[in-house]
C-alpha cells in the first residue's frame, strides 16, 4: 500500500532537477569525447619519444584509431541510453508498461515481478544492436574478436538462464520485504543483498565463472615455480594457479586474484601468457598482489556496502514520495503496491546523478594502482613490470596519448606516460 510523506518539493521542480542533471551529463560527456577524439587525433602521427624505442608507429596508429572507433560507438551508446531514458520516464513509457501488466494481471505480488522482468526484457532488446556491433564489428574490425555466434547465442541462453535462477528469488526477496517489513525494510533489503553480494564472490570462482570458460591448471612448471615462490615471500596463498581461456572471446588478456577463503585463486588468460616472458609475468602478479596487501578489494567491497547501505535507505524514503513518481512520468496507485515501480525509478534517476561523482572514484582507483605498482617494483622487478604493462598496452591498442581531462575524469588506471615514468624512476 502507498503511503505519502510530506514533502515541499514538487514534481515539476525534480522533474527539472531530473532533465538539467541529464543534459549537463551530456555536454560533460560530449565535451570530454571530443577533447579525447582531438587530442589522439592531432598525436596520431608520432610514437611519443619515451615509447620509440618499444612501440612501432603502425601500432601506435592502430591505437589511436581504435579509441577514436570506440569513442564514436561510446556517443551512439550515450545517444541510444539519454533517448531510452527520457522514453521511460518523461515520455511515458515506464507508465505505458505498467498500466498495460496492471490491466493483464491486476495489482498482485506477481504483476510487480512482470513488470520488473518486462522492463528488463525490453531494455536488453533495444541495447543488442549495439551491443553486437561492438563485438562483431569493431572488435572485429581491429582483430580482438575471437566470439563465433555459436558461442555468443551460448553465452546469451547462459547468461539468461543463470540470471533467471539468481535474479527472481532476489528480487522476489527485496520486493517481499518491502512490502512486509515497515518503513525499515530498506535496512532488512541492505543487509540480505550484501549477504548475497558476499556468497556469490565465494562461489563465483568455481561455479559461476567455469560456465562460461575454461579454467585448466597452469602446466608451465617454471612459471608456477617462480609464482608460487613470489606469493610465498609476500606471504599469500591460493587454492591453485589457472588458465582461463579468455582467447575464446577475444585476443586481450589480463591476470587476476580471484575469490576468498578456500576458494581463492590466480587467474592467468591463455593470451597473456603468449604476449609477456617469465620475469613480466610474475611482475603483473605481484601488482595484483599488491592490490590484496593494500586491501583494495576489501576497502571496495566496504565502500559498495556503504554506497548501498545510503542507496537503500535513500530509496526507502523517494518511495514514499509523490513527487519522486509523478516526477519521472508515472503516477503512483494510491490502492496497490508501488514497491517495483519505485526500484526501477530508483535505477533509472540514480545514474543521472551519480555520473558526477565519477571522477573520485576514478582518482581513488588511479591511487591504487599506484600502489599496487609500488608494491609489485617491491617484490620483484619494476623493469619488467613497465616491459609487461608496455607490451600489454600494445596489445590491447590502448593509447599512448590520451587527453588529460579525459583520463581524470574516466581513467581507473592512470596514464602509460605516468605510470611507467614511475616504474623507471
């Protein structure tokens, strides 16, 4: 049931609120594309003296163009999400969905798990054009898609059926409690997400991420000696050291720390173990290491919990508030239950305003990797670390020359010039 708080602000001021937060990420938006798209542009033509000597001028170029494709994709993305959202909230369309679950099925607990479902439904159809040409045209395009349909249709059915499994017995959850809990069900909805949120980081890395790879125990015994011996000095220990056969997907690579307790583990991908020696190797591992002596998974994981715990109770209250709906283009049941209405709401308009913050969480994740490249020239050699991260940006076409105000506004990783001239010094 529906029950109004008082509030002085009304649904024409956050509706204005609303559109001004969402042309202003526009513009920031556009402004920071076309500075990047400027700045790789005009540094197109010459490899940056510090990397000459690595990095060939054909490689660098392909760098480049590939940013410019993805910044060009990134706008038609900003397009497509700034004309949906504004087509679900103050054009009717989330309110067009509702009315037309409420007039099939009537006000029901089951209507409200419809209506989350559908707009789900809705929004990965209108996302999957796009989504399919950045994997089948531009990744494509310059040589890292390795995804046959075969695998992607596979992916797909897997990712729905595993979504469906975990995602309607949580949503089933929160709506429950927030029909059956009191004005303090935000807190009871907190506190059963962050238990979840901890049980699937347990289990992911023995069954949820092998239905989508394959991970083989990593056979080069020179190798596993020397990471085995680096995570005994740093004094860590894991469950086992693996390959994941990311080259099924795509040709870029990575290496990660994965899981907690038992289930904790090295993650190697095939492609990287062609593309770095030995002593770079155990270097990139030290660098995850490093993110684990620091804590900064953990200090994340506290962070979301607090970021949700905030999300929550701010949700508890926008739910009691007219203008919150009215607000967005949906006029709330003064009869029946509102609760699925207010989360999808709430996920639309949190998104519009947290754009804004976007550059502290990325100059604290810059600051990690900071740290963890310190901690990895600690215990192992900083030269090759600044070879492997060379060799990695390469690979990957990631741009040697990106705009400044771009990177401290988007960058979790800091700038190669930076970074590496760190490594050195």
């Amino acid at each position: 049931m529906y029950t109004p708080f008082a509030s002085s602000i009304t649904s024409t001021s956050f509706t204005i609120l609303f559109s001004a937060a969402l042309l202003g990420g526009v513009l920031v938006r556009s402004y920071l594309s076309m500075r990047q798209a400027r700045h790789v542009a005009a540094h197109r033509g010459a490899v940056p003296v510090v990397f000459a000597h690595k990095v060939a001028l054909d490689a660098h170029q392909k760098a480049a163009d590939y940013t410019l494709a993805k910044s060009r994709l990134a706008f038609w993305e900003d397009v497509l999400g700034c004309v949906t959202l504004l087509g679900w909230t103050l054009l009717g369309g989330l309110a067009l969905l509702n009315a037309s679950v409420l007039d099939w099925m009537g006000s029901s607990f089951w209507q409200q798990i419809l209506l989350l479902l559908a707009f789900t439904m809705v929004g990965s159809v209108i996302d999957l054009p796009l989504s399919l040409y950045q994997t089948f045209g531009l990744e494509a395009r310059f040589g890292f898609n390795k995804t046959t349909w075969k695998t992607w249709f596979v992916d797909l059915v897997k990712g729905t059926l595993l979504g469906a499994a975990i995602g309607l017995p949580l949503i089933a959850l929160v709506l429950y409690l927030m029909g059956a809990a009191g004005q303090n069900w935000w807190l009871w909805a907190w506190g059963a997400l962050t238990l979840f949120s901890l049980f699937m980081m347990w289990i992911a890395p023995t069954i949820i991420m092998p239905l989508f790879n394959k991970f083989t125990p990593l056979e080069d015994e020179a190798l596993k000696a020397r990471v085995t011996a680096l995570m005994q000095r740093c004094g860590f220990n894991a469950s086992g050291f693996f390959v994941m056969d990311g080259s099924k997907r795509s040709a870029h690579s990575n290496a990660f720390f994965v899981g907690f307790g038992s289930t904790k583990r090295v993650v190697f991908y095939d492609t990287l173990l062609k593309q770095i020696n030995i002593d770079e190797m155990e270097a990139v591992l030290a660098h995850e290491l490093g993110h684990a002596h620091h804590k900064h998974i953990i200090k994340r994981m506290v962070m979301q919990f607090v970021v949700s715990f905030v999300g929550f109770g701010l949700l508890g209250w926008l739910a009691t508030q007219t203008w919150f709906y009215t607000g967005l283009g949906v006029q709330p049941s003064l009869t029946g239950s509102n609760d699925a209405l207010a989360l999808l709401l709430f996920m639309i308009a949190v998104p519009v305003f947290m754009f804004f913050v976007t550059p502290v969480f990325s100059f604290f994740s810059r600051k990690d990797e900071f740290e963890a490249d310190a901690y990895a020239v600690k215990h192992s050699n900083g030269a090759a670390l600044a070879s492997a991260l060379l060799t990695l940006y390469e690979d990957n076409a990631s741009t040697l020359t990106p705009d400044p105000l771009y990177m401290s506004f988007y960058a979790s990783h800091p700038p190669a010039t930076e970074r590496l001239a760190r490594l050195t010094a």
